[in-house]
C-alpha cells in the first residue's frame, strides 16, 4: 500500500508524499499530483506485465508519447542490459519468471524515473536465479541517479541490496510507544544495535530477554537468570536485553566473564550450519531452553560427542540493549 501511495495508484486519507522537495500529496492543501507527473518507475511483486503486449511494447509502454527514434534507442539499452536479446517479439506467458522481471525492471526505468519501487521483486524466484539477478539490480542501481524504495522480507536479500533501511512494523514506521522512535539508520546499525524489541525481532534475532540494570556496566538478564557485563552505556529506557545466535560462542575456558555452563535442548540442521537450543546454568528437565546458538557444520562435528555442560560466551560487545 506504501508503494502503491507513492506511485499514486492510491489515495492516502491524510498526510503528505515529497519527492525531492516537490509535494506529490498533501491532504490538508488538497494537491495530488496525477501518477502521470510523479516521475515512478514500479516493479510489482507479480510483474504485472500486459498480457497482450510483447516484450519491446510493455518496454516502450511509459514512453510511447517519445519521438521514434528515442523509443528504440530506449528499448536497445535496456535490452542490452537485461539480455533481453531475441526475445523482443515475445508475450508475457511466454517468457519465464526472470525474464518476466527483466522486462517489469527495463519497463520501470525506461521512464527515468526520479524514484523506483521495488515490490518484493525476487519473491518468485529459485535461489540460483535470485543471486543472479540481484548481482544485476545492483549493478543497474549503481548507475541509478535516482532513489529508491526496495520492500522485502528477505533479511538477506535487504542486507545485499540495501545500505540504509527503515523498518516498517504493524503498517507504522515507529517503534514502541515513542512515536519519534523512526528505526531508520544504516543496515549495519541496525542489525548490530537495534534499539527497540520488535525491530530486533524483524531483523531475526531469536535471543531477547527482558533486563533490568544493576549497575553502570552491568545488567540482569531477566529470562536468562544471569547478570552480565555490557560494554556500552546502558540507557535509563532499557528494558531488554538481546544478541544475535551466531554471536554466541561455546567455548573451552569458563574463567572469563559472561561466560556461563549450559547443556543442549535439541538441534536444528541447515544446510549451510547447525541452530543449537541451549538450557544455561543447570541440566534440563524437560525441553525448555534459554537461547539459540548458530554454529558451523566442522564445529558441530567437535561439539556433539563433548560432555556436558559445555559453556557459553556472552561477548560484551555484541550485547544490544533495547527498549519495548
């Protein structure tokens, strides 16, 4: 709907849209420029593609008021760069899924747009042709002077494509109760400090608990049941304490600090690691765990025949404190 606001294919009841300090809406001075002037380029999640037009006609569609001569030299360089070659006579049904998307991508572009959405572009795509297109995309919006606006649920696919993020939660770009809380930052501080619960469940981190201060550099760990020392100042706000599972690590000496006995719940297999389910402090009594660990296949493979309790670090560093 965001997208679909901003391109003017719907009306917001209230508020404002600006482009590049032009006003492309505003409720209270009653200006809605038509989709006509806005100047976007949009990729839908299905494509969208006009079934009875052939790939050069959905191409040239946004630019069929060009002279000739500027159509087809518009239509040659996107078809150059989406190696669209030979297939310029051919209908929408029969092309497959990425070169379905290869014409919305050279469609929405064609018009110079002073902004391009991007509606979820890969969702209908094989793994091996995603990579390959968002190697594409990348490159296409490296030469891209203008801005743009990529919706995803895919943590990889935004953490490849995007530098900044703004994280949309129940339709609203704030967090908690804090209606300046906008989580809008750089990928990275996102991911490493998110400073509110449900941006940090967004983004995928699976270890949250709630967490109340001690002192100056130390916090407990409500639903963990431990204390833990934290390397950055801890906020009056805080209520939660979180850490990414591939921050944690089992380790061999338990004599430094955050560094606590636990003993394994169950195991995940994926292909490419091993998600490990860990009760902290005392042997389990029943499937109850506290935090969820990432570890490789090779680690695995030394881990799983160790004897119990092994012990698990807590890096002050990648600890984030976080309010609800």
């Amino acid at each position: 709907m965001t997208l679909r606001c901003i391109a003017g294919m719907e009306t917001p009841q209230k508020g404002k849209i600006i482009l590049n300090g032009k006003v492309l809406f505003d409720s209270s001075q009653k200006i809605n420029v038509p989709i006509s002037a806005r100047r976007v380029g949009m990729v839908f999640q299905n494509y969208a593609l006009f079934p009875h037009l052939t790939v050069a006609e959905n191409i040239t569609y946004g630019i069929r008021k060009l002279p000739s001569s500027q159509q087809n030299h518009l239509l040659d360089e996107y078809i150059r760069k989406f190696r669209l070659f030979g297939l310029e006579n051919r209908y929408p049904q029969q092309l497959s899924g990425g070169q379905q998307q290869r014409v919305a991508l050279g469609r929405a572009l064609a018009v110079k747009p002073e902004i391009l959405l991007l509606d979820e572009p890969f969702s209908a795509l094989d793994s091996y042709l995603r990579q390959q297109l968002q190697e594409q995309l990348l490159e296409i919006l490296n030469n891209y002077g203008g801005i743009t606006l990529f919706i995803t649920h895919n943590l990889e696919e935004v953490y490849a494509i995007c530098e900044h993020l703004l994280v949309i939660y129940q339709g609203s770009a704030c967090c908690g109760a804090d209606p300046e809380a906008i989580a809008l930052n750089h990928k990275k501080s996102i991911f490493d400090r998110p400073s509110h619960v449900q941006v940090a469940q967004l983004t995928g981190c699976k270890n949250i608990s709630r967490a109340k201060m001690i002192s100056c550099d130390q916090i407990e760990a409500i639903d963990w049941q431990c204390r833990l020392k934290v390397s950055v100042p801890i906020p009056f706000s805080f209520t939660h304490v979180g850490i990414r599972g591939h921050h944690l690590k089992i380790v061999s000496d338990a004599c430094d600090e955050n560094i606590f006995p636990c003993w394994l719940i169950k195991s995940q297999e994926t292909p490419e690691k091993m998600i490990l389910f860990l009760k902290l402090h005392t042997p389990p009594m029943d499937d109850a765990y506290h935090v969820q660990i990432e570890v490789s296949q090779d680690k695995w493979l030394t881990l799983k025949n160790s004897s119990f309790p092994w012990h698990v670090k807590f890096n002050s560093m990648q600890l984030f404190l976080m309010s609800d």
